[in-house]
C-alpha cells in the first residue's frame, strides 16, 4: 500500500512539472508571437507610410538626414478616411517613434539603441546610396534602415529597405 502511494506521488509530481513546463513554454511562445506581431505592425505601418508619401508643394518637402527622416503621407485615420500629415521618424528615449502632426506620436519599436538611414539615389547595377538627401522638392527612390537594438545582452541590427511609390 505505501508503494503503491508512494509510486502515485511520483507520478503526480512529475505529472505536475511536466504541465508546469508546459504551461511556461506556451507563456513564453505567446510572448514571443506579440513581439513578432508588434514588429511586423510597425513595418507595415512603415512601408504604408512611405508608399503614400507626398514630396513637395503643399506636403512640405522630404527632409533625409543620418538619424532621422520627415516626410508628408497620406494616413489612414480611425475613422477610415486618409488624411496628408507630416511625420518624422527618428529614435527617443531608446525607442523608434514615429511623430505625426495630427494624431500624436507612434513608438515602433523599444530597446532601439542607433537609426541609420541611407536615401537611394539612382536604380540599376550601379546602385548609389546618399547618407543625406538632398533636395526638399524630390524624394529617394527608396529609404534603408538599419535598426540597432538591444536583446537581453546582444547587440541586433534589422535592415528594411522601404521603397517609395514614385519620385515626388
């Protein structure tokens, strides 16, 4: 009888570990689906932003630096319409956010440590990249931009390279 009891707390316990680890492995899975969701949100808000940009006239003008780009878009509002504001993009307080004129700020991405931006001149196999753009009155034929970040103790770099929907 006390083996038998014995033998059926083994079992219980080791029943409860396995389910434990289970449950914190699903925890951590579910965890990493919302971060990878969050990324990819912020890319496609990304690439929306820059195929609907506006390069001179009333927009006022694309503005390219190293560390930070502004640009007019048109925007998809809450109420479903698009609406043509001025955003900058540029790294605060250890985050990527998005500043816009009308709806307020959109962080994009935490623990970002640098932002480099490089401005595509010209197409085909001579491919020129520009650290700055130039002209306020044309936009790049596209924007690459390599994130730094911090996870847990490495250092990470994520290069998207956006394109732009036609030279404004």
């Amino acid at each position: 009888m006390l083996t038998a009891l014995a033998l059926t707390g083994m079992v219980a316990l080791l029943a409860h570990r396995l389910l434990s680890v289970t449950v914190d492995a699903v925890r951590n899975l579910d965890h990493a689906r919302l971060a990878q969701d969050r990324r990819e949100n912020a890319r496609r808000w990304l690439r929306a932003a820059l195929l609907s940009l506006e390069a001179g006239g009333d927009a006022g003008g694309f503005e390219g630096l190293r560390d930070r780009v502004t640009f007019a878009a048109w925007l998809e509002q809450p109420n479903g319409w698009s609406m043509l504001e001025r955003l900058s993009l540029s790294v605060r307080d250890g985050r990527l956010v998005a500043s816009r004129t009308v709806s307020g700020s959109l962080v994009l991405a935490d623990s970002v440590t640098t932002l480099d931006l490089d401005y595509l001149l010209e197409p085909g196999a001579d491919t020129r990249w520009v650290r700055e753009w130039p002209s306020p009155l044309s936009a790049p034929l596209a924007v690459r931009l390599r994130i730094g970040r911090r996870e847990g103790s490495a250092e990470v770099v994520d290069t998207l390279l956006l394109l732009i929907k036609e030279r404004g």
